[in-house]
C-alpha cells in the first residue's frame, strides 16, 4: 500500500474506506502522501495489526479535518516518522495519543533528504 493514494489532488473532499482490506498490510507508508484536498478521511475498520511503518501516511494533507483512525492497533509499529507532518494541529492533537510512543516531534518530523537513508 505504499503511496497508494499519493498526490491525489483530484480526490473528493471525503473518502470513506472503511471497509477496505488491510490485515496484511505491513507498510502503510505515504499512503495519503499530498492529498492537499482531502478534508474528511474513514479509516475505522483498518486492520492495522501487522502494519509496521506509518511514516509520512498523512504527510501534507493540508486540509484534513476529520480523520477516523481510532481502532488503530500500533502494537507492532516502528516506523511513524512524519505522519501527521503539515496537518492541523487539531488533528494532530486529537490522534497524538495513538502514536504516545513515538512521541509528539516524531510525528510531526520534517522530511528531509536524511530521512531517505
């Protein structure tokens, strides 16, 4: 699912994929990567059990108000640097308690040419 849904600028303002199947899916990784339009987003029946790396999932998704991701299972995740990167600080503050272990400026980290590596 890497980058699945990248740069989908020409998406609806809603996207509702609650029932998409993803229990095994390991890397979730810039999935929603520059969905510039994107305001509400539907992921309440994601498997996110396996999923190892969320890194830059909601990167840039400038106008994202309504982000459904509270059955979110991060038990086995590593990797989430950057998800929430140019978001609203409501809504990164209204799903920080999810990613508690990586840590606020984690989540928010810039991406830069040394996080590639």
């Amino acid at each position: 699912m890497i980058g699945m849904f990248s740069h989908c600028e020409k998406f609806v303002s809603q996207l509702d994929l609650s029932n998409f199947n993803t229990k095994n899916v390991t890397n979730m990784s810039g999935i929603f990567y520059d969905c510039i339009n994107l305001k509400e987003l539907n992921l309440t029946n994601f498997d996110t059990r396996n999923v190892v790396n969320m890194s830059y999932m909601f990167y840039d998704c400038k106008r994202l108000e309504n982000l459904y991701i509270s059955t979110f299972k991060t038990k086995n995740l590593i990797y989430a640097e950057g998800i929430f990167h140019g978001c609203q600080k409501n809504l990164i503050d209204s799903n920080v308690s999810i990613f508690k272990k990586f840590g606020y400026n984690a989540l928010i980290k810039e991406y830069t040419q040394e996080n590639k590596q």
